[in-house]
C-alpha cells in the first residue's frame, strides 16, 4: 500500500509570496480603478474626494517643482530623530529596570500610567515648550515610541526564564554574554515587532505636531490642504507618507531576517 499525505481537515497550503503579492497588487489596482470610475462618474463628489489621476497629477507637480522636498526632508528628520532617540532611551530603561527588580516594581506603574493616556495629546504641551521647531515634533515621536520600546524590552527580558539566566551563569558567563546571547535574542521578536508599531507612530508625532503648528513638513501641506479644500493635495500628502513607511517597513524586515536568521523560514 502506498503512503498518502495526510492533512488536517480545515487547513490549507499558505500561498506563496509571489502569489499574495500578485493578488495585493490586484486589489489596490481594483480599489483605484473603482475611485477613478465612480469620481468620473460622479458617484462621489471630486471635489471632496478627488480622483487617483488628479492625485498623480498633484504628486507629479510636488516632485517636479521640487516644492515637496523641504517638507519631506523636513518630516523624516523629525520621525527618525525621534525614533532612534526613543528607541535608545526606552530599550537603556526597559533592560535597566529588568535588571534591577525592586526598581522596575517602582517605575512599571508610572509607564503602565504614560502608556494609558493618548499620548498625542501632548502635543500642544510640546510646542509651548519648544516652540513650532523641529524640536517639539521630535519631542512628541521620541514620547509614542519611547513607551512602546520601553515595554517590549522590560517585558521580553522579564519573560526570559530564570533558570536559564541561573544556568548561562553558573558556566561562568559574563553580564555582556548573557546580555548579547540570552536577553538580545529572546527578546528580538518583542523589539522588532514593537518597531513595526513605532515607525508608524514616529510619523504620527512629527505629522500631527506639523498640523498643529509648523512653518514646513508634511503636516504642514495636510493643514493647508484642509484650509483651502484641496482635496487633491491632501491625498497626495498622506500618499507620500504611507510609502514612506512602508519603505522603511521595508528595510526593517531585511534587517530583521539578518539580525534573526532563525526565524526565516526554510524553503
């Protein structure tokens, strides 16, 4: 008697990443396709919603006269800054207060506190502070990022079992080979993953500080957007921003599959 494959009712083979990208594409080709048609035909009115060609048009204009690149530029300056100084500061804390149990017992509820409160409401606070700047923009991503860091390394060193750090120790490891052989790559997949939130989130304080107050960035052009009904330009500007991100979306997941070898699955 032959062997037979068997498998488990209800599942079935995952598609593969050509295919589920093919199929992505499909439906944002239909999504945009039935925009352009109901905006033409006017099922929706274009002047509140515009039209995927009038948005192209804007974009193309944005670039060509170059008028998009200081606010670019001046965004991304904001997102990372306050990404990269958030991302230090709350993974320094977390493993610190990992590290030092009676003080993490201290510090935990004042985070859980600051984590509870919609944060981006800071936002005024910020800019009375430090002004219309570059710095208050900063100072609002480096706070949404710097909560969420904080935990995903507190959380994931804490979740790391103790009988293995007691294990790693009696063989007469050092607190930097537990740190880069135990606590880094148990907690790769809390970090990482928390990055993938905190990108977006870094974008959210710079964008939503420029639409409060700013003299350039992206939340700049949506603020003038809405000021002067340009549907058009506003769309425009939230597509420079979500490809943006997802570039960066992008770039987190090579580093990530080098960082984490082990969790790239074999082929």
């Amino acid at each position: 008697m032959g062997t037979e494959t068997l498998s488990h009712p209800g599942t079935s083979r995952a598609p593969s990443a050509r295919l589920l990208a093919a199929l992505r594409l499909l439906l944002a080709m239909a999504a945009l396709g039935l925009w352009e048609v109901s905006a033409r035909q006017g099922w929706v009115d274009r002047f509140f919603f515009s039209a995927p060609s009038d948005v192209g048009r804007t974009l193309w204009t944005l670039v060509a006269t170059q008028a998009l690149y200081p606010h670019l530029l001046t965004t991304i300056q904001e997102a990372l800054s306050g990404l990269i100084l958030g991302f230090i500061a709350g993974a320094a804390l977390g493993w610190g207060l990992a590290q030092h149990r009676l003080l993490g017992e201290l510090i935990e509820p004042v985070m859980v506190l600051l984590n509870a409160i919609p944060r981006i409401i800071l936002a005024p606070l910020f800019i009375m502070w430090f002004g219309i700047g570059v710095g208050s923009k900063v100072a609002l991503s480096f706070v949404l990022v710097f909560v969420v860091v904080f935990f995903a390394v507190y959380s994931g060193i804490r979740e790391v079992d103790g009988r293995l750090v007691d294990g790693v120790l009696i063989l007469g490891a050092t607190r930097r080979d537990l740190l880069v052989h135990v606590h880094i790559p148990a907690i790769a997949a809390w970090v990482f993953g928390s990055l993938r939130v905190t990108v977006g989130f870094a974008f959210t304080g710079a964008v939503v500080g420029e639409f409060i107050a700013a003299s350039r960035g992206l939340g700049y052009l949506l603020n003038f957007a809405q000021n002067t009904f340009n549907a058009s330009l506003m769309m425009a500007s939230l597509v420079i921003i979500v490809g943006f991100i997802l570039l960066i979306f992008s770039g987190l997941k090579v580093v990530e599959e080098k960082l984490t070898p082990w969790k790239v699955p074999a082929t």
